[in-house]
C-alpha cells in the first residue's frame, strides 16, 4: 500500500470520527434544549398551582394549568423532558417509594427507630 493510500485510509477515518462527535453533540444541544424548554414549563406550572392553592389565582388560572399541561406532555412525548437519566416521573401522581427501594406492603408497619424501646 502506497504512502496516499495511508493518507487517504486515515483522513476517511478521521471524517468518519469528526461526524459521529458531531452526531453526539447535536444529541447533547437536543437534550438540553429540551430540557430548558420542559424546565420552563414547570416552573410556570409550579407557579400558577402554587398561586391556585394559595387563594391567589386568576380566573383564568385553571386554563393556564391546563394548557402547560398540555403544553408538557407534547414536549415529553415529542423530544422528552431532556433528562438523560431516565427519571421522568411516575404518572400514576402517587408519592415515589422512599430511595431505599420499594415501599412496604400495605398494612404493615414501618420498625421504630433503633434504640427506641418498643411498646
């Protein structure tokens, strides 16, 4: 093999590698822009339920909350809420288990702390 062909068997590969660099950044920028778009909405969510909750709402808070909701889900369900990690919420609007893992059976009782003395 000729010396250009080493040169030309290197620069293919060295274009190959600048594309999928450039391929991973576009993903990141995607990601965080997503993320930035979804942040944003919760914030605005946060606000007006808080406003709601608080007694301080509009009359037209309850079509606010609405239309961000909306306004989330289309985000989430067109480019995702810009977490990498996966930790979308649960859906089901329960409480998530405690970071130990999974929450008790129902009707069992939680120990007591240790050295408190049981009754």
């Amino acid at each position: 093999m000729g010396f250009m062909d080493k040169v030309r068997e290197q620069s293919t590969v060295l274009a190959q590698r600048a594309q999928e660099t450039a391929r991973e950044g576009k993903v990141k920028l995607d990601q965080a822009q997503a993320k930035r778009r979804a942040d944003a909405i919760f914030r605005d969510l946060g606000a007006a339920v808080y406003a709601e909750r608080t007694g301080r709402a509009g009359a037209d808070n309850q079509e606010k909350i609405d239309r961000l909701v909306e306004a989330l889900s289309r985000q989430e369900a067109d480019q995702g809420l810009g977490d990498t990690d996966g930790g979308t919420p649960p859906a089901s609007g329960g409480t998530p288990p405690p970071s130990g893992g999974t929450p008790p059976p129902s009707g069992s009782t939680t120990p007591p702390p240790a050295g408190t003395p049981s009754s």
